[in-house]
C-alpha cells in the first residue's frame, strides 16, 4: 500500500469513526451506546470499541453499495450488537 492510499484509509476511518461517535451522542441507533458500554467493560479499551464499530459500520455501508440497496438500520445495529457476543 502506498502513501496515498494508506492517508485516504486513514481519512475515511476518521471519518467512520467519527460518524459512530455522533451515533453514540446522539443516541440512534440506541444499540451504539449500549454496545459501547457492554464493550467497555468486557474490558475493551473504548477507543478500540468505537473503531470495531466504525469497522461495522464501513461494512453495511460497502453491503449497501454491493447490494444496491437502501442502508439497513435494522441489520448494523444487530451486527453491532455481534460485537458483544464475539468478546
């Protein structure tokens, strides 16, 4: 991987993990602060849970380009809540 490419990875990680910050102030989906706090104190670092579930999000969001289709609340918040059961 070059330069270029690691800098655009690490922007739109940012950027993921950043949306996944405002889901948890915001409180929609509920599930992101509720998976939050479980991750938290399986003893993950929250740092690290929040960049578990900006990995969660980027993947609905490529399943929604792949499929075409409208992003499906329904499905990252219970592919959220999977994080807590893989710990």
């Amino acid at each position: 991987m070059d330069e270029m490419e690691r800098a655009e990875d690490d922007f739109a990680l940012k950027k993921l993990v950043d949306a996944v910050e405002n889901q948890i102030r915001e409180g929609h989906p509920r599930e992101a602060g509720t998976v939050l706090i479980e991750l938290t104190n399986q003893g993950v670092p929250a740092a690290e849970a929040i960049q578990r579930m900006a990995e969660v999000l980027a993947a609905n969001i490529a399943a929604t380009f792949e499929n075409d289709k409208p992003f499906d609340i329904n499905t990252y918040a219970r592919d959220l809540i999977g994080l807590t059961e893989k710990n």
